[in-house]
C-alpha cells in the first residue's frame, strides 16, 4: 500500500505493510530488525502504540476515519510504553525521519492506495 500526503504532495511510505488480524497489530514492528527506507505499518482500528521489543525508534502517525492526521510523535523509542491521540481509529508506524523530511503535521489529508 502506498501512503500519500495529499495536503503536501508528499510521499510517506512507497510499501506499506497492512495489519489485517489481532495478532498481526498486537505484534506489530516488535521483533524486526530495521523499517527500511519507504515501507511502514498501517494498524487500522487501533488509536494507539507501544514500542516494547523494538530495535529502532519509529515515526508514528495517528489518523481519523477521514484520513485527517490527528497526532505525531517523531522518532519513539524503543521500549516506551504508549503513544496515541484522541479520535485515531488508524495508526501509521514508519521510519524515524519520515514526519520531517515530509513536513507531515496535524490536519494533513493522507491517501492510501492499494
């Protein structure tokens, strides 16, 4: 899936990955090695994260059911035990840099594709 920031014509994630089941958001990023450059997580249903079992921090996007981001958090580290944002029903987890380097803030519109 690809991730588009609509308000800044920007990209966030050229290959991300889906969290379809329970497990497949409960177990998230924990365990991996590294988020290379361009991929990312989306947890849908799921208003916040927790970065326990993780090797390297992360960006973290919160977005409503519009597609409307309603919090960030740059650069999480890991083994930090919550983040989220009021009205998120879609979490994004991408590499740490990816909120700056795109100049991603609160109230952008994100696009996904298929």
């Amino acid at each position: 899936m690809r991730i588009i920031n609509a308000s800044r014509g920007t990209t966030l994630a050229e290959q991300a990955n889906v969290a379809r089941t329970f497990w497949s958001r409960f177990r998230g990023l924990m365990g991996c090695r590294e988020l290379p450059t361009g991929c990312g997580l989306v947890l849908n249903r799921t208003g916040s994260v927790h970065t326990f079992w993780m090797r390297f921090p992360i960006d973290v996007i919160f977005v409503d059911r519009n597609n409307v981001v309603v919090g960030l958090r740059e650069a999480m580290l890991p083994n930090r035990p919550f983040a989220g944002a009021w009205k998120a029903t879609r979490t994004l987890e991408l590499p740490a840099g990816v909120i700056a380097l795109t100049g991603t803030k609160r109230g952008d519109q994100l696009r996904f594709e298929d």
